[in-house]
C-alpha cells in the first residue's frame, strides 16, 4: 500500500470544506471537520497526522483557540499547521505566525498555490524528521533506521510492514529494540529524542 500524507481540514464553510476534500484527496488522505470541537473529537482517535489545515473564524471556537488546544496532543506534535483564513489584516497573519502556524493562506486560493504550499510543507517536516534522524547513534542497524525513519513519519507499524515487505511482528519487534536502544517508551519519544 502506497504511503499517503494524512491532512486534517478544519472550516464551518461546507462548500470550501468539500472542495477542499476532494482536491486535496487526489494526493493525501484526508478528514475533514466543520467546528473546533468536532476536530478535537476526531483528533482523539487518530493515531497519525501530518498537517492541518484551519479556518480561523468558526462559530464556537475559534482557529486560535483549536490551535492552542491541540499543541499538547500526541498526534499533533510537530505537525504543520497552515491557517486558511478570509481574514487579510496583517494583525491577524501575526496572531497565527506567533502561535506557531507554518503558513497563512488568504482565501480564496488558487487551487495550484494551495497544493504546492501543502505540498512544500510536507516536504520540509520530512526534511526535518530525516535530517534529526541521520543523529541517531551507530549502535543502530540499517533496518533500524529505516524502521525508524519512517516511524518519525507518523507510519504505523502495518503501514511499515507493508511498505518494507516485512510482517507486522517483526517490524514491532524493530521498533521494540530501537526503542529500548534509545531509552525512550514511546514511538513518538524519537522525535523528541532527537536534537533540534
């Protein structure tokens, strides 16, 4: 099974929502929510996600507010998020940038300019992961990395197996070994592990 990037869409307009769903789909899995709190539910039963994509103005709870929520979530840590907002003050970009947003899209946008801004977005969290990852100690094996690698991309460890051509016991064995290695308790410690 091919590894698709995982978005999360979240915005009260139905129609922007949908569209957004269905342009966005061609390259990634996408879910998609039309309030704050409808995203948080749904973010408590994912296990991977790779960026978000978020309204500011929404009835309820605001694209700020949602942010901040969701900064200490497992799921969220260090995953991109870009605010895609019709707000154009300056004030507003700033608010978003300070708390930590990778980009501010003002729409409407041209359907070309939001996948690239996605798609340049994904590409620098990978470089990111990649680039911590080549720090790991060389107590590792080569099939530890690789494990490891894609593990720090959010994979599961079927989606592992099936990428690698490995079983789903042995990959969690891998994983298991690294982490022992490592001194760490939970898959996502890698990324904290790691140097900035």
């Amino acid at each position: 099974m091919e590894y698709r990037n995982r978005i999360l869409v979240v915005d009260d307009d139905d129609v922007l929502r949908k569209y957004l769903e269905t342009v966005l789909s061609e390259q990634y899995e996408v879910f998609s929510a039309a309030s704050g709190q409808a995203a948080l539910d749904l973010l408590a039963d994912m296990s991977r996600l790779d960026l978000i994509l978020l309204d500011i103005e929404m009835p309820g709870m605001r694209g700020y507010e949602l942010h901040e929520r969701i900064k200490d979530l497992t799921v969220c840590h260090e995953v991109p998020v870009i605010y895609l907002t019709g707000l154009t003050h300056p004030d507003e970009e700033i608010k978003g940038l300070g708390l930590g947003a990778a980009d501010f899209v003002t729409k409407p946008c041209a359907k070309d300019v939001l996948l690239a801004r996605v798609e340049s977005r994904l590409r620098s969290a990978k470089r990111l992961d990649m680039k911590k990852l080549s720090a790991l100690p060389e107590m590792l094996t080569d099939t530890e990395l690789n494990v490891l690698q894609r593990a720090a991309l959010s994979m599961t460890n079927e989606e592992i197996a099936e990428h690698m051509g490995y079983t789903y016991g042995y990959v969690k064995f891998v994983v298991s070994q690294c982490m022992q290695k490592l001194g760490i308790s939970n898959r996502r410690d890698v990324k904290l592990f790691l140097p900035e």
